[in-house]
C-alpha cells in the first residue's frame, strides 16, 4: 500500500503535465468558463492515479511574458496533491495581494507553473558567512522567519538573484525586514527542494 503522507520522491514528466493542466482548469472553471466534456474526462481519469491522492506541499505561478503575475502555495502538506494543486491556482490567480484578479482576457497569455516541495528541513548555521556556504543555488528553495515576519523563495528564484547575498537580502525584504537583516544570525533558516512543471505547447 502506497504511503498517503508523503508523495514519491519522483513526478514524471506526464504527470506535472497533468498538474498544470488541473490548475489551469481551476482558475477557468473560476472565471466562469466550461470545460468541454472530453477534456474534463481526461483529466478526471488522469487524477484517479494514487499519486494524486497522496498528501503534498505546492506553489503554482502564474506569468505573462515572463513576468510574475500570481504566486501562492504551501510549505507544509495538508491536503492531497490535487487539492493543493487546485486551491493554490486559485489563490495565485485571484487572491495574490501583490497583484489585480487574473481575467478571463489574459488566460491566453498567462503560462502556469507548479512546483511540488520536499519538506523544509531546518538549516543550522554558525553565523552569516556560514549561511552562505550551506546554501545550495538553484537547488535550495529558501524560509526565512524572525518572530512574526517570514517569507520564502523557490529555488527557480536563484535563476534571478543567483548570488547568496543578493537572494537573502531580497528575501529579508519580502519578508518586511531589513535586507541585511541575515547577516545577524538571528534568522530562523530551513530549506527544501522542488520538482517544478510548465505548460507545454
């Protein structure tokens, strides 16, 4: 019997494709839109894999032309890799802060990307310099916390700010605090890694 509290170390190829196409359903079916039969079917039969079902942590990022344009998700796996799936496309679609609803006008150009976390692993370190020398680029997704104030990158991050200090700084920052704020080893720092999916075609 499969594990339902953690996914497969593994998604293949097929199956984000499958991810990004239930978020995009999601936000459509928000907005009002029909899904036609044959494709609702397809993917109602793609889900019943178990993999669906098994509890996971996501984000699902919303772009047009290469620009943010919603990102939301979870770090810690409370609900089935579908349900997380479909709830962080809304969210990131329509609830984002930072950014108006998405239209039913934009749909056309928005690409969607899900990633699929590992569980955040707390990073010990000694003092600044330490932290940088554990951080892995492009494969560590980042959390940061002091007191009340948190904020996390994904590792597709790194491909922005691919210098250490640039990431922690900009990470201080979306997390309300001073962007030096990481030199002061007073950071609580865990770290985790993704496997991420685009739409393809």
């Amino acid at each position: 019997m499969t594990d339902k509290k953690h996914p497969p170390e593994r998604i293949n190829l097929e199956q984000g494709q499958v991810l990004v196409r239930l978020a995009r359903r999601a936000i459509m079916e928000k907005l009002g839109r029909q899904i036609p039969d044959v494709e609702r079917r397809a993917l109602t039969h793609a889900l019943a894999e178990d993999i669906f079902n098994q509890k996971a942590a996501t984000f699902v990022t919303l772009e047009i032309n290469n620009q943010l344009r919603g990102c939301i998700g979870s770090l810690i796996a409370t609900r089935s890799l579908a349900a997380d799936v479909r709830q962080n496309a809304e969210s990131a679609a329509f609830h984002d802060p930072r950014f108006a609803p998405v239209s039913l006008d934009e749909m056309d150009r928005v690409q969607i990307e899900v990633s699929v976390l590992t569980p955040p692993q707390p990073l010990e370190y000694i003092d600044s310099g330490d932290l940088i020398s554990r951080l892995r680029p492009r494969v560590d997704g980042v959390i940061i916390q002091k007191g009340m104030a948190s904020a996390t990158f994904l590792p597709q991050v790194w491909e922005q700010l691919p210098e250490p200090a640039d990431f922690l700084t900009h990470l201080c920052q979306k997390a309300g605090l001073n962007g030096y704020t990481w030199r002061d080893s007073v950071l609580k720092v865990s770290t985790y890694q993704v496997q991420y999916f685009k739409e393809t075609g």
